[in-house]
C-alpha cells in the first residue's frame, strides 16, 4: 500500500477524478513524508478545525512508525502557514462542503 502511494505521488498534479475533470493539489506533504511510516492515517478535516488537528498530533496521530495526513478542501482560510509548519496536509482544489467528501477522500490516497 505505502509503494502504491509513492508511486501517485509521480504522476502529475492535475487528475480526474469520478466526474470532476482537473483535480489538482493546492497543498500536499512530500514525496519522502510517507517513507518508512507503517500506516498512513488519512483524516478528513475542515479548514478551521486547526486545533482539532494539533490534538490529534499531539496523542494518538503522533504515534511512531505512522503519519498522519489531513485532507482538506478550500475555504478562505489560509493554512499554508500551518501546511509549512507540518507538512501533514492534504488540500485539494475543491470546495470544502459535505457533498464534496469522497472527492476529500481520494485525494488523501494520491
């Protein structure tokens, strides 16, 4: 699984998905933030819930040999100061709405 996650992060940002043509990444961790984790966490989130994230990297998402990534969508809220801090989000050009979950939700596995 952690092979097959490396190997999306080669193909180029722009993507479909389902019906949604030019997907892209507004904000996403590293190439090398997965390497050697045991598991990778993918927790949805919403852009304001920036201490609801800090208490899960504080207990049971800081936990060793697994990362933690937060998957957002776009608000007008800036998070990149936070993205720079901890390189563990996920932000995807898509409205952060109810409706738009499982879009949320596949691009935690790109």
């Amino acid at each position: 699984m952690l092979t097959l996650l490396l190997l999306l992060f080669d193909f180029c940002s722009c993507f479909r998905i389902l019906d949604m043509e030019d997907m892209d990444f507004v904000l996403r961790p590293s190439e090398d933030f997965c390497r050697g984790a045991e598991a990778v966490i993918v927790v949805h989130s919403a852009p304001n819930h920036r201490e609801l994230r800090q208490t899960i990297r504080e207990t049971w998402g800081g936990v060793d040999g697994y990362k933690t990534v937060f998957v957002l969508g776009l608000t007008g809220l800036d998070v990149e100061k936070e993205f720079h801090q901890w390189g563990d989000l996920v932000q995807g050009n898509v409205v952060d709405a109810y409706r738009n979950m499982t879009y949320k939700h596949l691009l935690g596995y790109m």
